[in-house]
C-alpha cells in the first residue's frame, strides 16, 4: 500500500519525554527507550496514541564486517488505546543521507509524522515500511 503526505502530522504533541497520552489514561507518563543518547522523537494526539523513536538509527542489513550501507532502520514503538500492555513495534527503512547527522534526525522526524498520521488513520501500524522520498510501503516480511 503506497501512501502521500502532503499535509504535516495532525499529531499535537511533539517530542516529548513525559507523555500526554499516558496521561490522559491514567498510567506512567515517562517514557523510556533503549538509547538514551538521541534525540527524543515522540508523537501524540494527547488522547489516543503515542509513538517514539525506541533506539538509535542502525545500518540496514546490519552485516558484521559489511561495510557502510546506503539504507538505515529506525524502530518505533507506539500505543493506540488504553491497553497498557499493547505497545507494538514498527520498523522504517530509508535512505540515509551522507551528510550530517542532523540531517539523518529530520528524516526521522519526517518518518514520526508520516507513522503518526497512519495511526490517526488507521488506528495500527505495519511492522515493516519502506519510506521512497514522501511515500511509505508496506513490506511483507
């Protein structure tokens, strides 16, 4: 399934480290990743859904002894709901950038608003994606 974005992300709150969803449903708002060492790239509508950036960018494939590789992975995890034990995974491939490191954060945060759209849409997010410049495909894995 190939989808645009044109618009930004409907989502309100934006790169938080205590989170209005949690909030809003009574449970532990702090969220926790496994890099603590980057940027924090969270999303939510204050209500329904939370979604964040749980470790840091990572070559894709990942091959010991490979060398640098053109394409990144980056996982999600999110929330839609109040399930407290539903928190899901999502995976995004892309093309990295070649040139600071910034630049491979605003990617990401592009990525951020693009899920966060789905999921105010969809209300559940693939496990893997493809992201082609503003498009996002679904892979089967």
């Amino acid at each position: 399934m190939l989808n645009q974005v044109i618009e930004p992300s409907l989502s309100v709150f934006r790169n938080f480290n205590v989170c209005p969803h949690c909030e809003w449903n009574g449970e532990e708002a702090l969220l926790f990743r496994l890099s603590e060492g980057i940027p924090m790239i969270s999303r939510s509508d204050g209500r329904n859904f939370h979604l964040l950036l749980a470790d840091r960018p990572l070559p894709y494939p990942a091959e010991r002894g490979g060398g640098p590789t053109p394409k990144v992975s980056v996982c999600f995890w999110y929330q839609y709901g109040t399930d407290r034990n539903g928190t899901k995974s999502t995976v995004v491939l892309f093309e990295g950038v070649s040139s600071p490191r910034g630049n491979l954060f605003r990617q990401i945060e592009f990525i951020a608003d693009v899920l966060a759209d789905k999921l105010l849409r969809r209300h559940d997010l693939a496990v893997f994606y493809s992201m082609k410049g503003n498009a996002i495909l679904e892979l089967a894995y």
